[in-house]
C-alpha cells in the first residue's frame, strides 16, 4: 500500500514529508520521492529503495518551499526504479497516487494521439498528463482537477501540487482513503492519521469521491458532483509519539512481544473479569435469531475468520459461510435475508474486504466489522464495529493483530451462544475464565524463545515446509505456512491433518519438515495418528503440544515445544504466537527484510 503525505506550511516542507513518510514506512514500499514548490516551481526528489536513499539525495540536494507532496510507492504499473518513483508530472503539476488507474492505457493512448509525450510505464503519469493538458489549455487548477477526475477509473488517492500556486495542494479519493489534518495556519493530507500524528490531532476525512482544496488556513471539500460539503473534524486517538523498535531488532519482534498486552487489552474491552460474563457493545442484529453469518477477510485476517467460524458454529450453534474478500463478490453466493455479515482487517482499508463490505450491505445483510484501526473506511461503513486493541502494528506480516482479532472473536462467539441458549452461565464463566488467563499464557510461553530459534535452525534449511492442524487449529497451521512464506521466502503449506494422506503425504521425505499444532484434547490421537503416518514415511516431526501431549510425541518427533496447557476453545489462539515465531526467527537467520519482506504491503488497497 502506497504512502501518501502533503502539507501547506509555514516552514521547510521536505524534513516534515519525510518524516510522515516515515510513519508510513510500515505499509511496504518500494521507492519514494518528495516534491515541493519553490519560488513558484515544481522541484522533485527521488529515490528507489528505502527511504534514507532519498535522505541522502536530499542532503546532497536540499529541497526548499513550504509546500509539497511525499510518496511511499509499492509498485503497481511499471518497475521498482527511481524513473518509476512518484511523484510524476511536469512544469505545472506534480501528482503523487495510491492505488490503480484502470482506464490509464485507453487514456494515454488518447493522449498520445494529441501529441503528448510519455516517459513513464506508470498509470500515474497518465493522471499528471491528463492534468497537465488541461493546464494547458486554460483550465484552473480546480477546473483540471474536476475534469480529471471525471475521466479516471479505478481506486485512488490523489495529491497534488500546481506551479504558481504556492500555498494551493488539492487532494482526492475513491476506494483509497485519505486524511486531511488541520494546524495552525497551515493544512495537511495523508494516507492515514498515523502519518500526521506529529503535526496535527485534528482530522477529517475525504469520504468516496471528494476532492479537497488545501490552502494554509482552510480545507474546501467538494463531492463527486462538484458539490460544496461538509465533512467533520474529529481529534484523532493518534499521538505525536514516534512509533519506535525500543530494544528490538525488528518491528516484528517487538510486536511479538506485545501479545499479552494487547490480548489483555483486547479481552478486558469484552469480559467482565468480576462476573466472567462477556460483555458485548450493541450489534447491529440480534444474534439469538440471525439466521447465518457471512466471514469474509484477505490474509492473516481471513484464517482468524476461519477459527472464528468453527466457534460460532460449535458454540452458538449459527451458520456460518466464510470467503475470502477477493471471492465472495464473483461468486456471488446466496443470503439469507435478515443475514449478518462479519468482515476482519487490521487496517479497515483493505480493497477486496471493502468491496465484500459494500456488496453485503447491498444485498441486505447487517454488516459487523472487527478492525483494528478507528476511524477507518470500515469503520465508517459497517454497521457496527469491534475494535481490537493492538495498538499501530508496523511490520508487515500481522501478528498482534491476528491474535487481538482472534480475542474478539472468541468473545462474540461466547456472547452468541449466550444470547442463543447454547451456552449455559456455568460453561460461559468456564470459557471467559478461560480466555482471561491466555494473556499469562502468553507470556509464558514467550520464555521459550530459546527452543523455537533451535527448532528455527533446522527449518531455515528447508526448502518445503508443511504445517498440520486439526479443527480449529487448521487455521493456524494456515497461519504459520503463510507467515513462513511472507517473511522468509522459504515455501509452505498447510493442511487439516486428516487430509494429508489424501495427496500431500507424496511430499514427505527427511528434507521436508512437518510442523504440527498438537495439543492434548479430543483430536489428540487422530492428529498424533497422522503424525505417526509422516514419520513413518522419513518425515521430520516437529510439534507444538502440551504436557498431556509430549510423551507421546517424543516418541517419534525430532522436536517437541512443550506449550502451557489450555482448555481446547482457547488453543487456536495461544499456538498462533510460536508458529509466528517460528517464521521470525527463521526469516532472521535466513537475513530478510523481516519487517518489510518483498513484494507485500501492510494494507493492500487496490485489488
């Protein structure tokens, strides 16, 4: 996901947009660039890769103006490189964008024809082009702008700057948000509130298709139509406080460490520790007579979905369907009416997610979105929401995050089954008791840092890797396949355990390791069977269990991580953190980019 900034200041522009592009380094990122006005002109910086080869491109040559645009480019159309880094344009215009332009090609061709020269394979420059031309030929700044924007197709979120408009940036947005934040004298914009927590509290947002002009003391919204509106400023929940590593190496690694808190926090936010009765905000239907459930995610958000599901189905006895977000609008599934529809993102931007989102709101279903990210575009949009409480997470591959939403819902399953008859108070406090003692668990359990970088060693060396789960464990034998492909480049797969004979037991043999999600429970000895199946074929058991669990493993396994023990309703979320370790610590050995692995975004809005 592209990182977005701007501001009409009253000091130097380019240190403030590269520090915002700082903030922004999380979502992933490729190459950037900073463009200001000076003296009336547009002056641009650029650089491929991280951001401190655009510092030093800056120090070797500085930028003035106290006006201008940043960039963090994942790219879409069009190479990694420095002629490919935003912000595009010309003379009179400089454009920076996040997500795609869809009719770029028909467009630049139209162009072209009119003898309009390009240099770029971007869909972006496409967009500064367009403008440029107008420019051209009389236009306004704003009058190019309108008419840009009624001939682009996609999702976009749009800054730009005009040559001898000086304290002038317009700003605009469909399906990628954008926050316009307001100081003293002085106006800003970016891709979210985090990027302008340093310089402002106060913020509103640009809902689909609004245009802003930014002056230095005012923020004119407009709609799709052209239309004078409103739009209300709120104080973000963000602070000024950088968002910093502390003593880790890594983002990842001290999100790791977070867990506890954040599932704590998560957890008192639902659960009244004194009555162990879980404690649900007012939802947008009445789970005691929905007649199913609609999941719907992308990613790591997609497989707490997953778990979700089997305990609302086990628990409070509702159907439930789930897809993921890119699917569910072509496949065009069936919904019952009076339906309910539950979408999961950290972000609360996610392109596909938010399409599943409008769908299901068209179709009549009432939409329940548990994010992490207030104020977000699902935010706003859903009918209801559930925040977990994870706090910003900065590397790429979810992790925090996965387990806050799993908290959430564990919880809402309890509430259902509560609201449903399906769960006795005694079997409530039972399950909350449960869940209120994971957050220890946890802790605990990442005192064993020194057992996963030994089995770590051994998995680095692989080149295939399965991960086997039974129940609602097979989501996070999903979970730990894709955080080891995300972070270490080394490829996984997982399985439900009782599938593996049924084609991928073909691929065992001593250099695949078979990592197992194995606690004791009732699927303990079908799981261990499967295992047993693996191990006797060559394969290099390696499982995650408990006490009950170890001996019988030692039996046949290479290595065994003893785990603290849990009831069974609570496992999928304690046995989420070591898999994630797991694929941390071996991305280190194996020296990726562990916060920013190739190719991936933190939020990916564009589908």
């Amino acid at each position: 996901m592209c990182g977005i900034v701007g501001l009409v200041g009253r000091d130097a522009a380019s240190p403030r947009l590269l520090e915002a592009l700082q903030r922004l380094e999380y979502r992933g990122y490729d190459s950037a660039g900073i463009a200001t006005l000076v003296n009336g002109h547009v002056e641009r910086r650029r650089a491929e890769g991280k951001l401190q080869n655009l510092a030093a491109v800056l120090d070797r040559q500085p930028l003035a103006g106290t006006t201008g645009i940043g960039h963090t480019r994942w790219a879409t159309h069009g190479a990694p490189t420095e002629r490919n880094a935003h912000p595009h344009g010309t003379a009179r215009v400089s454009v920076v964008h996040n997500g795609i332009i869809e009719n770029y090609a028909e467009l630049r061709a139209e162009l072209e024809a009119e003898g309009v020269a390009f240099e770029t394979e971007t869909d972006t420059e496409t967009v500064a082009k367009l403008l440029d031309h107008l420019l051209a030929g009389g236009a306004t700044p704003e009058q190019a702008v309108s008419a840009t924007l009624k001939r682009i197709h996609g999702a976009f979120g749009l800054a730009m700057i005009f040559a001898g408009h000086g304290r002038k940036l317009i700003a605009a947005r469909q399906g990628s948000p954008l926050a316009v934040g307001y100081g003293e004298e002085e106006m800003f914009v970016g891709s979210d509130a985090l990027a302008l927590s340093p310089m402002t509290r106060r913020i509103a947002y640009l809902e689909e298709g609004d245009w802003v002009v930014l002056s230095d003391n005012e923020a004119r919204f407009f709609d799709a139509a052209d239309r004078p509106v409103q739009r209300e400023v709120k104080l973000t929940a963000y602070s000024g406080a950088a968002v910093g590593k502390g003593n880790y190496r890594h983002f990842m690694e001290k999100e790791l460490h977070e867990h506890p808190v954040v599932l704590g926090d998560t957890l008192r936010q639902h659960i009244d520790p004194a009555t162990r009765a879980v404690v649900l905000p007012p939802l947008p239907f009445d789970p005691a007579v929905v007649p199913r459930i609609t999941f719907s995610a992308c990613g790591s958000a997609y497989l707490a979905a997953q778990v979700g599901r089997y305990w609302i189905e086990q628990v409070a006895r509702i159907p439930v369907d789930s897809d993921v977000a890119s699917e569910l609008r072509y496949r065009d599934p069936p919904l019952p009416e009076g339906g309910a529809a539950l979408l999961v993102s950290q972000s609360g931007e996610t392109a596909d997610t938010l399409a599943a989102l409008r769908l299901l709101k068209q179709r009549g279903q009432h939409v329940l979105a548990v994010v992490n990210v207030s104020e977000s575009t699902m935010d706003r949009e859903s009918d209801g929401t559930l925040l977990t409480i994870a706090g910003p997470e900065i590397g790429v591959a979810s992790t925090k995050a996965f387990t806050a939403q799993l908290a959430v819902l564990a919880s809402l399953a309890l509430g259902f089954g509560r609201a449903r008859g399906t769960l006795s108070a005694g079997e409530e406090a039972r399950l909350t008791a449960a869940l209120l003692e994971v957050p220890g668990h946890a802790a605990a359990l990442l005192e064993k840092g020194s057992e996963i970088q030994d089995m770590a060693r051994e998995v680095a060396l692989a080149r295939d890797v399965l991960f086997l789960g039974r129940g609602s464990l097979y989501p996070i034998a999903l979970e730990g396949a894709l955080k080891l492909k995300e972070i270490s480049y080394i490829h996984a797969e997982g399985y439900a355990a009782g599938e593996m004979k049924h084609g991928p037991i073909a691929l065992i043999d001593r250099d695949v390791p078979v990592i197992a999600l194995c606690p004791s429970g009732p699927l303990f000895e079908k799981t261990a069977s499967n295992l047993q199946e693996a191990a006797a074929r060559g394969g290099r058991i390696m499982a995650f269990t408990d006490a009950a669990g170890a001996p019988a493993l030692r039996r046949f396994a290479e290595r065994v991580v003893v785990l603290p023990t849990v009831d069974p309703f609570v496992a999928p979320i304690l046995h989420a953190i070591p898999v994630q370790l797991l694929a941390y610590h071996v991305a280190v050995l194996k020296g990726t980019d562990v916060d920013q692995p190739r190719n991936l975004a933190k939020a990916v809005t564009v589908e």
